[in-house]
C-alpha cells in the first residue's frame, strides 16, 4: 500500500480548539471553561443536526448560532462586540505544538485539510497561523452542503485531490471523524490526545466532574462503532514514521531506506 | 386548523429516561450520575452519527453500544448481567408525573408515539408501564431505517396515521426534536421541563458544574436554529387547553364551548 496523500482534520486535530478559552475566560472570568465546552458540543452537535434535517448552513453560521445558544443557556449577557470578538479566535486558534513540525516532516507527500469550516474561514486561519506553505490543498466541506461524518464530505478528497481513498492517510484527533473516515474507506489514523489511564486519572481525582473532563468524556475517547482506525498515536510526529514503514514495504528487496 | 391526532415523543417526554439512574447509582454508587448523563448523550449521539454515516443500528444496539462506551470511558469494570440489568430499565423507564393525566384528558383524538426506539423494546415499555389503552398507535422509525431528526424518521406519521402534518400536534420536550418537527411541517408543542431561569439559578449554585447541569444545559433548553415550535408548555397536561382552544376556533358562532 502506498500513502499518495495525507489529510487532516482542522479543528481538535492541527488546531486546538480549546484555546477560545483563553478569550471566553477574558470575558466570562466566572464561566469561561463552561462557555467553551458547552460552545464546542453544541457547534458540533449543530452540523449534525443541520444535516440530517437538510438544513445547511455554513460553519461560520453554525458557530455563531451555537455561540449564542451557549450564552443564553450559561445566562449570561453578551453584546455583539464580544460576540465577534470571541468568534474571531476561530481565525486565530492556536495550532498545537506537533502540528507544524509534522507537517514539516511529511513534505513530499501532498499534505491537506478536509474540514467543516468554510473555505473563507479554514484559508484565514491557516494564512494567520503561518501554515500556508505547508499545505497542498486546503478543503472544505462546503462544497458537498454536508458536513462530515456524511460521506460526501469524505469524498471530496478524491475528487480534489485525484487520489483514492485506501492510498490516502486521514488524521483526526475526532474519534468519529475518525472512525467514519475508516468507514468511508481511508487508511486512518487516530491521535488519541487524552490517553484512558489520564482520563481515569482526572475523574478519580474530581470532587465533581466538570465541563472540561465532560468534553474529554465525550469527545475525546475512541468510539465504540465497531470501526476501528488502522493507527492510534500519541502524536502528529508519529506520522513520518508511517510514511518510512509504507516505503519499506513498497521496498522490492524489503530493506528499510536509511532514516 | 383541526387537529387530528397528538403524536408524542416517548424517551424524555412521556418518560423519564434520567429514571436509569434508579439502576446506575445501585450499580456504581460513585459515579452513577456521571453514567447516567454521559450514556444518554452519548446514545443520542450514536443515532445522529450512525444516521450520517448510513450505517443504522436499531436503538436498542445503540443504547448497548453507548453503555459500553460510556462505562470504558469512565473507567468501571462491568459483565454483561450488570449491563443487562441496566439496559432492561429502558422496558420500565418511569412515565414523568404528567404522561398518564395528560393522555387520558386528551382521549377521543387519536393519541400516538413517534420514537427512535425500535418496535419491540416501544410495546415492551408501553406494556410494562400501563400505557397500553391510553395510546391508539405505538409508531417506531425503525421502519425508515433512519432516527429523529431526519424527515424521513417524521414522515412515518402521515404514513402510519393518514393525517396531514397541519393538522397533527408533535409532542417533545427534546428540543431538536421539536425544532425538527417543526422544520417538518407538524404543529409542535414543546415540554419546557427546566426553565432557563431554573439553569441560570443551578449553574450559580455550583462550585463546579457538574454532569446533571451539564446535561440539563446541553438537551434541555431551546435550540438556536430559528425554529420556533407552535407552544412552549411547562407541562404535558398543558396539552388539553390546545385542544380547547382549537374547538374554540373551530365553532361557527366564535363561542368558545363550555369547559
């Protein structure tokens, strides 16, 4: 099997989502953690919804629709200023700290997102955050009118791309975007961000279980869909090492190339 | 406009799906809630993805499949007889103070269930509860092979009632069940069982918001989709004024009858 193509995830997988804490805490130093675990479910939950009920509508929408959902509900005030404000981090968020230098490592092999963020939005965010020339292809969902785990989200990397899906390696730190793109028919690999042991190890230590570990809880453990990914790693960085495993055994004498 | 049927959500609208939670605390003192609120949300989740993913599952495979993530996720330790002494509690989930009062004020129009639960764990529920005679139709989207709320899951009342969707009132207190069947055409009432104001004053309380706020704060409040349902009611028995109020436009003369 040879790797034509790696692609990523955007949002919890090069980009880390959790960092709108850091303007939510500025504006809500009460409910910061709250505002953004509540805000990330429900955005989430929204682009499911919306599909299933074949009502579209843009991620840039969804997250501010699921941002003022949030608000309301935690009951607190907001002016549009802040709204926007906080929104903005979208544009901003902070890359982790493996994103870059696995991207850097991978140069060679054509390198792109697959995302639910509009075109707009996703090419902002990776002009801003300095990762525009280490991608070959940025894509959004937008241009199917579903969003993922919908197999015509998926396949819009063939399509783009020209490569086939059991050549192309898909990363996600989502576990159902993972798993789905398993289904679909992609090489996957999973990077597992929160290990079971550190999550057994936070509720044991929680008097009361919190937004931060409920988000952990719920979005950041393998799914149990019986749709396995072919990788589970602990880091972006281990992705080279998948790319020197597939050389070796497209290899003809079987030697591994020198590292 | 007449209404010919009322058509309820089961799970979370005629019963109390928080009622697992008499089993999850038995089982597991320490974290029952925590169970209990990560395994619905979860189960709900695994409809939306599986839907997505055309990959169907009736929902008693779901509510299996949850359990199971949801007790790993925690890190317990269960066999199979403490997961199915759990699982049986959705054939005896407790009907809400409201359901069997309201059903029976409501009867001579037909009165249904339209739930994602699969036709045989429904009429085992309805059985084992004593809503039996007190329900005309028991309707299970099974049938379409798709969950709430894909328009095919809602297009099984017209189907299975021979009523229009204008004529007919949906009952949920799951808000994107009520937004969807609005979207769909039905008049909705929505079952308004923790008031924003109620939240507001428990997320205040708490040092740290815990897993039943959360989850009070992520399924039990309006969603933001721009879908308003007809009528928010504080309780199912609310229900029987609607149908008042409809013979009351109904009359000829604009008199309303006599109570």
């Amino acid at each position: 099997m040879t790797i034509d193509a790696f692609v990523f995830d955007a949002y919890g997988t090069l980009y880390d989502v959790q960092s709108v804490s850091q303007i939510t805490k500025e504006e809500f130093p009460e409910h910061g953690d709250l505002i953004t675990q509540v805000w990330r479910l429900k955005q989430l939950e929204y682009t499911w919804l919306r599909s299933l009920m074949s009502r579209y509508r843009s991620f840039w929408e969804i997250t501010e629709e699921s941002l003022i959902y949030t608000l309301d509900a935690v009951g607190v005030e907001s002016t549009k200023a802040v709204r926007d404000r906080i929104m903005d981090k979208y544009l901003h968020l902070n890359p982790y700290h493996d994103s870059i230098s696995a991207l850097d490592a991978l140069a060679g092999v054509p390198r792109a997102i697959l995302s639910n963020g509009n075109q707009e939005i996703l090419d902002a965010l990776v002009r801003n955050t300095g990762l525009e020339g280490k991608l070959e292809s940025v894509i959004s969902i937008d241009k199917g009118g579903v969003f993922k785990p919908h197999g015509d989200a998926y396949a819009l990397v063939e399509k783009t791309l020209d490569v086939k899906p059991q050549n192309t390696v898909f990363v996600s730190s989502n576990a159902f975007d993972a798993c789905a793109a398993k289904n679909y028919g992609f090489q996957v690999a999973w990077i597992e961000r929160v290990t079971r042991e550190a999550l057994a190890t936070e509720i044991a230590a929680a008097d009361t279980v919190g937004p931060s570990t409920m988000f952990k809880l719920l979005r950041m453990q393998m799914e149990n869909f019986g749709m396995e990914p072919d990788h589970r790693l602990k880091s972006l960085d281990d992705l080279a090492s998948l790319g020197r495993a597939r050389d070796h055994e497209r290899s003809p004498n079987g030697n591994a190339p020198v590292a």
